[in-house]
C-alpha cells in the first residue's frame, strides 16, 4: 500500500508540472552592439566601424552593428557582421591584394532587459586578403559575458550570459551567404528554472508511472 501512495502521488506531482509547463513561455531578452562613441563598438577602441588596409590595394572592413534585437533564452544569436571589400584585388594567383596590420576589435554588448553591457575584444594579426582568400582571424576574450557582474563593464547580467564564439575567421571578398559577409555567432543562456520542455519531460515520466501503476492496481 504504501508503495500504491507513493506512485499515486507521483502521478499527482506529474499532472501539476504538466500544469506549469502549460502555463510557463520561454523568456527573451533584448540586447544591442551598436556604436556609441570612443567607448563602444570598434576598430583599435576608437568607436569606428571601419578600418581601411595598411599595404596594397585599397580594401575595407567593416562592422554592420545588430540593434535592439530580441532573441529567446535559450538560443543561437547573431551579434553583427563584418564585411570585406577590395574592389581592385584579384585571385591570389593573380598577385594583386591588400593588407591589413595586427588590430583589435571591441564587441560591446548592452543587454537592455537586464540593464548591463560588456566588452567581447577581438584581437587579430596582421593579414593578407585576395578575392580568393582572407588570413584575418579574430580571437575573442572573454566568451562568456554574465551572469551577474561577470565580466560586466557596467550594470548587473542577472540571471542572462552571453557567449561568443572563441574565433572568427574574416571571409574573403567573394565568399559568404552575403558576398564578404562574415557573421559574428553566440548563444544567450539563463541560470533560471529549467525551460519549459525540461518540466513536460519530468512531468511525463511521473504521469505515466502514475498511470503503469494503476494499470496493474486495479487489473482483474
């Protein structure tokens, strides 16, 4: 018997997280990485969102900001693009390129749910670039941004982190899912409760033990 009231209130425990997962959604968070001065987003901490090659051919850099975008939590987020240009480069057999002295780059993030922003900075030696091919990879520190004060420049994260993929490599000019554009990956977690989905597969599992048991309880 006391092994039917245990079972019979895990079957009861099940129908209440199914309830919550019902009645839960996942959360989103709005956050931006436009530019804003000498202290935001950019090439050497300057703020601009170009630089232009040191040697060569004239080629271009740049850096197209993600503003206020929302994205769910947990999830895959898109923090910019950089794009390439060299209108005058040919293939590398072609010996015609640009290039590029060692730089930095600084991804700052304001996370406007939460109220805080950090600093993703991209360093990267210096590099050739031909239509055919780019050497510019970037290497990011920190990759985790949050949560609470970690790695905060101002404000608290809260519950929020951001990570970033640890390196991006700059695609040449004629390369990309938008010609020269490189897209710039992370991923926004929370350290809240568990997701929606998490709370059906445990409620599931108490249910249907719930249910198996008193199957066999009340067989003639």
């Amino acid at each position: 018997m006391k092994i039917g009231h245990l079972v019979h209130a895990a079957s009861l425990i099940g129908a209440m997280v199914f309830l919550l997962a019902a009645n839960a959604s996942a959360s989103s968070v709005t956050f931006d990485t436009s530019a804003t001065g000498s202290t935001g987003t950019g090439f050497n901490t300057s703020g601009n969102l170009s630089l232009s090659s040191t040697g060569g051919v004239s080629a271009t850099l740049a850096f197209v900001a993600d503003p206020s975008a929302t994205a769910a939590v947990p999830g895959n987020v898109n923090y910019g693009n950089f794009t390439l240009t060299c209108p005058s480069c040919t293939a590398q057999a072609g010996g015609i390129g640009a290039t590029f002295s060692a730089f930095t780059f600084d991804l700052v993030v304001t996370d406007s749910t939460d109220g805080a922003t950090g600093v993703f900075r991209g360093t990267a030696a210096a590099g050739s670039v031909y239509l055919d091919l780019s050497t510019i990879t970037m290497n990011w520190l920190p990759i985790q941004l949050g949560p609470g004060f970690s790695n905060a420049a101002s404000g608290d994260f809260g519950p929020t982190l951001f990570t970033i993929t640890s390196t991006t490599r700059i695609v040449n000019p004629t390369s990309g899912a938008q010609v020269g554009s490189t897209t710039v990956q992370g991923a926004i977690d929370s350290t809240v409760a568990p997701e929606p989905t998490t709370l059906s597969l445990v409620g599931g599992a108490l249910l249907g033990l719930g249910l198996l048991r008193g199957k066999k309880l009340f067989r003639p």
